[in-house]
C-alpha cells in the first residue's frame, strides 16, 4: 500500500546530508518538470512538494521516501 500525505503534513526524508524535515506545501498527481527535471506522479503515486524546515529549499519525493512525524 502507498504511503499518503496531506499538505500541511510535518515529514522528514533522508538526503545526502543526513536526515531533513520540512512540510508539504503540495501534492502533483500528473507529471511535473521541475528544475529541469521530469518528476513522474499520478493519482496512484503522486509527488509532494515539501519545504525544508532549515533550509527553505523545496524537494519533491515520493510517499515512500516519506516518514511522517509527530505533531
């Protein structure tokens, strides 16, 4: 089963500089170019957009990238 998230949603994924958290600031269920890069999504396994907690810096992971955190 895939993991699913909602905007709003305090998660964290791991980076080459260790583990990072941020919220999601959106979900893309079709396809997005982002950076120069095509990101594939659907209904079924959509992308999140997610701003870092630190940083700003916005990522784009799948659901089972994710781990959601406690409020």
């Amino acid at each position: 089963m895939t993991k699913t998230f909602n905007i709003g949603d305090h998660v964290s994924w791991n980076s080459e500089a260790g583990r990072v958290s941020g919220h999601i600031e959106r979900v893309h269920t079709r396809d997005v170019n982002y950076k120069g890069y095509m990101h594939h999504a659907s209904e079924r396994e959509p992308q999140y957009e997610i701003k870092s907690d630190k940083t700003d810096h916005i990522a784009l992971h799948k659901g089972k990238a994710l781990r959601l955190l406690r409020r």
